[in-house]
C-alpha cells in the first residue's frame, strides 16, 4: 500500500516571484557597481579593489544563474522528470559555490605575487570606491536577507554577497593603511583575507549542496531516531529499507517498508505513522509500503 503526499514542507519567508523581483534587483545593483570597481582598481592600482571586482564578477554571475533556476524550477514537469526541474536550484548552488572557489584561488595566487613587491596604489580613491562596494552590498543583503533560508539557492547567492561586503571591508581598510600610512602591503594582505573569507563562504554551501546531490539525510533529522520512532508506533512489527532525502531546499522525502501486526488494519497504521512523521518531524512527502508480518520471509523463501 502506498501513500504520496505532495507538500514541500514549510512555505519559504519569501514567495518566488518576490524572490525573483528581489534578485533582480540586486543583479542590477551588483552588475553596475562591478564596473565601477573594474576602472577603480585599475585607476589606483589596488588588487584588493580588483579583487573585490572580480568577486563581485561572480556575484553578478551567481546572482544570474539564480534567477535562471528560480524560472526553469517553475516551468511544467514532463513525463520522464516526475519531481520536474526543481533540481536545477541545487545544481546552480554548486555552480556559485564552484565560482567562489576559482576566484578565491585566483585572488590568493595574485596576492603571494604582489607580496613581494607591492606596486603603488592610490589610497584614498581606493577607499572611497571601497566603501560605495559595501554600500552596494548592503543594499543586496537586505534585498535578498528574507529568502536566504527559503532554498540552497537564494542562500548561495545571499553568501556570495555576504563574502563580496567583507571583502570591501578588507579593501577600505587596505585603503585606510595605504592612504594614512603609505603601507602598500596592506592592499595584497587584504586581499589574502579576501579570498579566504570567499572559501569559507563556499565550503559550507559546496557541503550542503552536495549532500543534497548525494541524497544524503537532512543534516536536522536523526534517521535512526525516526526509526525508532516508527517502529514504537502500535501495531508496527518492524521497519525495513527506510531512506530519508531532499529533492530541493525544503522538499524532504521519505520511503520505508513497514511490517505490521496481523491484528493491525493497514489503513490506521498508514494513518498513524503519517500523522508521526508530518508532526514530529515536518515531511510530508511520504512514501510507505505497508506489509503482512511474514511478507518478507515468505519474499525470501521464493
């Protein structure tokens, strides 16, 4: 006997268009400030600033990618793709957490060079640019501060402009030494501080995301705690094959084999365990197959 339920959890803090609309918004943002820091840190000759280009490059790039999943998750599900492209959310996610690696990488390659020999940068145009980035990125993360939980998505891009405002922290504070105190090498320093910062942000997304691909449980649920749960429920003799995985942010999908009790009727055990698993743990997309307390011995047998 099966049961598929179709609810994909909690409602997100924000719907999908106010998501799209949102995202929209700070692409446009991003898009243009980016310029700006591309003719500034080549005018002053600042790394950090190109740095902070260069990461707002991606931005703009995450930030489109999101936009595009968001619209091809939408779209009607054909008949060979029962769960539609809801998936494409999660792939975009691995695609923003990919970029936030090459450029880190490229960013502290760039700064060990200018180490070295540190070039003449122009300190307080190199702030003042620094600081309109920060303004820039504050702006996004307010614009985009409600969706961040709604899908890996959105928190990917949510991320990529959280790194990208310290990142003109480290710039204008690079700018601040270079302006005050002639210190060059607090330009290629800031940078290194940059790109860390941009790993950081892209190991924890690249995790989740690929836990999601490798449909892995939900880092919040115990499956062994769920089957306890499960197999406590009266009239439950035992609970086989039991898998617990995300389609997408916020769709988790569960499928087991229960043997039930001969005196239990299989539609209140269904029920019941139903009613458990919506309850306690919050799926609803559900999947079980409900057997006699012999069925699988007498599988075997055959």
């Amino acid at each position: 006997m099966h049961d598929h339920e179709h609810a994909h959890g909690p409602s997100p803090a924000l719907s999908r268009p106010e998501q799209r609309k949102r995202l929209a918004w700070t692409l446009g943002l991003a898009a243009t400030y980016m310029v700006a820091e591309v003719l500034g840190g080549l005018w002053t000759g600042s790394l950090a600033l190109l740095a902070d280009a260069g990461h707002m490059l991606s931005d703009v790039a995450a930030l489109t990618l999101s936009l595009f999943a968001l619209w091809l998750a939408e779209r009607p599900a054909p008949a060979a793709r029962t769960f539609g492209y809801r998936r494409s959310e999660i792939l975009a996610a691995l695609a923003n957490g990919t970029a936030l690696v090459v450029v880190a990488i490229f960013i502290l390659i760039e700064a060990w060079q200018r180490s070295a020999a540190p070039p003449e940068v122009l300190g307080l145009p190199m702030l003042a640019i620094a600081t309109g980035g920060l303004v820039v990125n504050i702006l996004g993360l307010f614009l985009l501060h409600g969706g961040r939980d709604a899908s890996l998505n959105m928190r990917g891009a949510w991320l990529h402009l959280l790194s990208d405002a310290l990142g003109s922290v480290g710039a204008m504070t690079a700018g601040l030494c270079v302006w005050l105190f002639g210190w060059s090498l607090a330009d290629p320093i800031a940078s290194a501080v940059i790109a860390l910062l941009v790993l950081a942000s892209a190991w924890t997304l690249l995790k989740e995301t690929v836990d999601v691909l490798l449909e892995s449980a939900p880092s919040h649920l115990d499956v062994a705690e769920i089957s306890r749960e499960l197999t406590n429920t009266k009239g439950v003799a035992s609970v086989h094959d039991l898998h617990v995985w995300t389609i997408t942010s916020g769709m988790v999908s569960l499928s087991c084999h229960i043997s039930c009790r001969d005196d239990t009727p299989p539609a209140t055990l269904l029920g019941d365990l139903q009613g458990l698993l919506r309850d306690r743990y919050a799926i609803e997309h559900v999947t079980i197959q409900v057997e006699p307390k012999d069925f699988e011995e007498s599988v075997e047998v055959c």
